[in-house]
C-alpha cells in the first residue's frame, strides 16, 4: 500500500476519533475544560464552539475519505489538492496553538496529535 493511502486511512480513523471526542464532550461525558485552551466559560459556549469542532472534524472526514477513493464522487484534482492545503494549514496552526496553551493536556495529549495529523497531511500532499 503506498504511503499516501496508509496516511489517509490512519487520518479517517483519527478523525473518527475526534468526532467521537467532540460528541462525548457535548455530552458531558468529557470535561470540556479540556478543549479550547479551557477557556470556555459556559455550557452555551461549549455548544457553539464544538458545533463548529464537529462540523470541521465532519468536513475534514469527508475530504480525506475522498482522498483515500473511499467516496463514490468524481472530485476534481484541483478541489482535492486546495482542500489538502488548506488543512494541513489549519492543523499547522492547531499545532502551534496547542504547543502555547496554557492547558496541560492541550500541550501533552492535543500538540501531540496535531502535529502527528500535519506530518500524515505533509505526507499526503508530497505525494499524491
């Protein structure tokens, strides 16, 4: 299998991963102080903030399936490399913002992960 599809799939798998995260965290199985720096100060901003998680984690989801040839649609080449860049951009970001939270488990578990996910996307777009 070569290393681009490996990636995908791994990133599919770790997607599915954050979206489970985000729907126990809106179900207060999860603490959500331990997502957005712990910043959050209110149920009602938990909400709108992890709608927007779900949706992009959903967005994200969607983008790498069609990555991987697991969809059924024909999505043009240049639609799939923009949207390649534009979330390995977006997850270069996360990286940085999670290494400076002042969230201890931001910066142990999520910087971590965010950085592992913008190597799968570099990975990605090098090579596909």
């Amino acid at each position: 299998m070569e290393v681009s599809k490996s990636a995908n799939l791994v990133l599919v798998v770790l997607f599915l991963l954050l979206l489970i995260l985000h729907f126990l965290i809106v179900f207060k199985a999860v603490p959500y102080s331990l997502i957005w720096g712990g910043r959050l100060k209110t149920v009602k901003e938990m909400y709108w903030f992890e709608i927007f998680s779900i949706l992009l984690n959903f967005i994200f989801l969607f983008f790498t399936l069609e990555w991987a040839g697991l969809t059924n649609l024909a999505m043009p080449l240049k639609i799939q490399k923009l949207s390649q860049w534009l979330i390995l951009v977006f997850f270069l970001f996360s990286s940085v913002g999670n290494i400076f939270s002042k969230n201890r488990i931001e910066k142990l578990v999520f910087a971590p992960l965010a950085i592992f996910i913008t190597i799968l996307l570099v990975i990605i777009v090098t090579n596909s």
